[in-house]
C-alpha cells in the first residue's frame, strides 16, 4: 500500500510540476504580450504628440501667413504707383508734379503699412544671384563687374515674414 502510496504522490508531483511548466509557459507568454502592449502604447502615444505638432505648426503658418494673397495684390497696387512716380519730371510747378506729389504719400503710407506686416523687399542689384529668392529673366555681358551679379532689377521682390512671395526679376551678369 505505501506503494501505491508513493506512486499516487510522484504522479501527483509529475503532474504539479507540468502543472507549474504550463503555468510558467503561460505566465512568460502574458508577459510578452504586456511588453507588446506596453511598447504599442508608447507609440500610439508618441504619433499622437508628434501629430499635434504638426497640426499646431500648420495651423500657426496658416495664421502667420494668411494675408499673403492681400499682401501680393497689395504689392501690385505699389508697383502701379512706383511706375507713375517714375513719371514726375524736374519741373515742380506743372500739375502732374503736384498730382504726384499726392502719390508719393500715398505710396509711402502703402510701404511702412506693408512692412509692419512683415513685407520686406529682396535686395537685387549689386548682390550675387541667388535662385531662392531672385529669377533671372535675362543676362547682361558687363566685363566691369564680376560674373553672376545682378545688374538690373525689372520687378521687385518680396518676403513676408521671412518667406519669398515673389521672387525679384533680375538681369544677372554672365562673363562665360
């Protein structure tokens, strides 16, 4: 009987102990799976932060940049007025002088109105060539002055708040 006895408890013991070996296999898996789960969160957290970044970096440049196609017609109205000013002659006494006269204010008040707005004008002429912010319509041969160096500007160019609206139109020099 003790032997039955014994037989009974080491199969009692063999089957606690695959018993414990599932348990533990079980356990392990459950683990894992947490890690996973843990690891899945973390990312879905990390694309959520790096997703409202985007979105509130969007919507800052939508508002610093939102009057941008005023700002360009605007800059067309100051073109109009540059190409009238260059009308006024020596004589200060006629009535287109005076009537320009009227312009030239206005033109002014445009300009300061236009660069509280962040508008600034690109610098052309006697600057090296630069595509960024210049687009070279023609070149010009001046053996005077150094190789790809704008000589003329034919249109003005403009930043708003750091970024090219329109690019300056330029004669560039070409010693080649």
């Amino acid at each position: 009987m003790d032997n039955k006895k014994e037989e009974v408890k080491k199969e009692e013991n063999v089957t606690e102990a695959v018993q414990n070996n599932n348990l533990e296999e079980e356990l392990k898996k459950a683990n894992e799976r947490i890690i996973e789960l843990e690891n899945k969160v973390k990312y879905n957290q990390a694309e959520l932060i790096n997703y409202r970044k985007r979105k509130d970096e969007e919507v800052s440049n939508m508002l610093k940049f939102a009057n941008q196609d005023l700002i360009l017609e605007l800059i067309q109205i100051t073109d109009n007025f540059e190409r009238a000013i260059k009308l006024d002659d020596t004589n200060l006494n006629d009535e287109l002088s005076k009537f320009l006269a009227g312009f030239k204010m206005i033109y002014s008040h445009l300009t300061e109105t236009l660069k509280k707005f962040g508008v600034e004008e690109i610098e052309t002429i006697g600057k090296e060539f630069d595509p960024n912010v210049h687009e070279a319509l023609m070149t010009a041969h001046d053996e005077s002055k150094p190789n790809d160096v704008i000589v003329d500007c034919l249109s003005k160019g403009y930043t708003l708040k750091g970024k090219v609206i329109r690019a300056a139109k330029v004669i560039v020099n070409k010693l080649d």
